[in-house]
C-alpha cells in the first residue's frame, strides 16, 4: 500500500480512503507543490502509468476536512454509485466540534445527556443556501431565491471523552449534499466549526477544521450487498485535546 494513502477498504469495483484534512480532493487549483487526492490514487492505481488509471469521484469533501472518500475504479461501478448519492439513499455521519459564540447557541446544545445517547433528542436544520462562488463562503438565502439551494441536516449534540474548553461534539446526518452545508448551518446556528475562519470561528485548528466525514453506508455497485466505511479520527484530534467515544457511533438511531 502506498504510504501516501489511508486505504479503509478495496476490491475490484471500488477504493474507499481516510482523506487527510487539507488535501484536495481533486482540481487543477491545487498549489504546483502539492497532490491532490485524486493524483495519489491515479499513482497508487497504475504506478507505470498514472493517467491510464480509472478514477471515477462520486463524491468530494471540502480541502478541510478529514474522513470517508469512495472512489470508483471502473465506468459501471461510478454509474452506479453515483446515482446513490443522487438520490439521496447513501446514509453519511459527520463528527463536528463547534464552538458556541451566543447563548442560543449554547441553549441548543445545553441538553446533551451525561451518558444515555438514546434520550438526547435531535435536531433538524433546514435552510435555503447560496453555493460558495467566487468568495467561497456559502450564505443563507430566501426560498425561490435564484440559485438558493435547499440544505437538510439531522443533527445530534453528544457527550465527548475530552474537549477544548468551551466546546461541544455535534454528530451530523446530512439529508442533502450542498457545498459547505455542514459549515454554512453550524455558522447559522451560532456555533461554527472549530478552526474554520471563513464562518466565524476564532480558534485555530490545524491542519484544517474539526469536521470530519466518520462513516458512510451505500451499496455495494455490483454485489449489491451493505457497505459501511468508518474512517477513525486523525490523530490531530487528540493532540488537540479531543477525544470521543468509539462505540457504536458510525449508526443513528433509524439505522439500529
């Protein structure tokens, strides 16, 4: 395995990796100095010949963010993942640590129980959202706004090992797939991510922002059969004072 990669599981029809925070996905923007995911993967494919390898993206993260990405490694198995995720049957959890800058805020996560997960209740969050355009910060828009866009997220506050003063461990179900939802909503809410300036955080955290993509469940696209990816935590979370229970955590409630 090429050390550059992080590699959760691997088959014929499909690659699933750990993408590190602050790597590109893919994209010819990426500084002349660095790889994207994408290039790490085409060299890992076909060390011989890079660009003779197949790399079907049926989902991105941000260059932030850490967890779960699914590649593609022939035509009919990205087709078929791809459509997946167009509709909205690919089940994703987002691990965040927000930081509440107003007493609403704070109220929203005040609840969170001291042990039984099962009797914090959930959340949803539900906006209208401009894409990031040319300043790449998303915004809230109003319904029927040309170019808005519809975000959905379950979300969950839940009880951390260890955190940084101040903080909360929110656990989140994306229903919808808009660039920089999660961020945007949290921003909304009066609790960015921590680490991520461009919506209002003031703590740094390096190397990106403490949101991280914990699992994601599709089907197989040729077996057909249940696959559930779980990405751990990048050891930056711990050296940064965060640590969060393992058990059972990659699955909702809907899911038990």
């Amino acid at each position: 395995m090429s050390p550059a990669l992080d590699v959760l599981y691997e088959d014929e029809h499909c690659l699933a990796l750990l993408k590190p925070a602050g790597q590109f996905t893919q994209g010819s923007w990426a500084p002349p100095d660095e790889q994207t995911l994408e290039q790490a993967v085409r060299d890992y494919l076909a060390p011989a010949d890079p660009t003779s390898a197949y790399v079907g993206i049926v989902h991105r993260l941000d260059r932030a963010v850490s967890g779960v990405l699914l590649w593609a490694k022939n035509s009919r198995s990205a087709r078929r993942l791809s459509r997946q995720f167009e509709r909205r049957s690919v089940r994703k959890e987002y691990w965040g640590i927000v930081e509440p800058t107003n007493a609403a805020a704070l109220a929203a996560i005040a609840a969170a129980p001291d042990s039984d997960h099962e009797s914090q209740a959930e959340q949803t969050w539900t906006d209208w959202l401009t894409s990031p355009g040319n300043a790449g910060v998303a915004s809230a828009a109003n319904e029927g706004e040309p170019g808005a866009r519809l975000g959905v997220t379950r979300i969950r506050p839940d009880v951390a090992i260890r955190l940084p003063r101040g903080c909360a461990w929110l656990r989140l179900w994306p229903q919808t797939g808009q660039t920089h939802q999660l961020r945007v909503q949290s921003a909304l809410r009066g609790m960015p991510i921590l680490g991520d300036a461009a919506y209002g955080a003031s703590r740094p955290f390096a190397p990106g922002i403490a949101l991280h993509a914990r699992s994601l469940e599709v089907r197989h696209p040729v077996l057909q059969t249940p696959l559930e990816l779980v990405a751990p935590l990048p050891l930056a979370w711990a050296e940064q004072g965060i640590s969060l229970p393992e058990n059972g955590a990659s699955r909702d409630r809907e899911s038990r």
